[in-house]
C-alpha cells in the first residue's frame, strides 16, 4: 500500500527510520499552480534538495498546460537554472516528460552532486503564465559527505 502524503507541506518522502539512511533511493515531489501561487515573472522556491545527495532522475507532468504570452518555464538550483528542466513553455497536459537527468538515462553524465542544502526554483521568464499547473517528481540517493 503507498503512502500518501501533502507535497505541498512536505515534499520529501520519509524513509521507514524516520531520517535519510545513505544509498537509500528518496522521491521528492513538487509543485507548482497558477491558481496557488500566481503567474509573474520571478522565481519561486518549491523545495530543497538536501545535503550531500546525487540526482539521477528527473521527471513532471502537467495536469494543466501552461500559457501566456512568451513564457518560458525552467526548474533548476539556481535562480533561471535549466539544471532540472529546460523551458516548458508549451508542454501539453497529462504528459509524462523527462527532465535533466532524464528518467532513462543510464550513462550518469548528468547527475547532479548536491554538497549543501539546495533550494529548487521554479523560474518563469520571459513572459507571465495566465495558467498552469506541474508537478515534478526528483529521485535522488543520499551519500555520505566527503
């Protein structure tokens, strides 16, 4: 039976112990709405990815599809960062779409090494959204700090 829990108060799955155990595989889900959250142009903190962790999945589905006038949506760790998922500007509802590493990637070229908590952004540039609503599932593996 799975567990269900509010991504919007708590994004991070817990583990059965209760803390991140190392090697351990975490699903993080985010997400953003219009509705919720408005459409201007600037940079919205959805989550954090925590300390000493490796991306190595990245994917998000859109139950509303985005619109506005010029958009371009981006989801990294940085301010307008494409580290997760490059311009989403016109990606169809109910479409499963990879992200930055993508879901079948195998080679590990595009893993990402998280040393220190690090906020995610949801950027939108460009041009305001008038609607949209995504959420975005992040898998990682907690490692221990160098």
């Amino acid at each position: 039976m799975a567990t269900i829990y509010d991504c919007k108060k708590d994004p991070r799955r817990k583990t059965v112990w209760g803390s991140p155990q190392y090697g351990v595989e975490e699903t993080m889900v985010l997400h953003y709405s219009f509705d919720e959250l408005g459409g201007a142009q600037g940079d919205y903190i959805l989550g954090t990815l925590p300390a000493n962790c490796i991306v190595n999945q990245v994917a998000y589905i859109c139950t509303t599809a985005f619109s506005g006038s010029g958009d371009a949506e981006t989801l990294g760790t940085t301010s307008g960062g494409t580290q997760l998922c490059a311009d989403m500007a016109g990606v169809s509802a109910d479409t499963v779409t990879a992200g930055v590493p993508a879901i079948n990637n195998v080679t590990m070229s595009s893993w990402i090494k998280v040393t220190a908590d690090t906020d995610i952004y949801f950027t939108i540039a460009s041009g305001d959204v008038t609607a949209g609503e995504v959420y975005f599932f992040i898998r990682y593996i907690n490692i221990p700090a160098a």
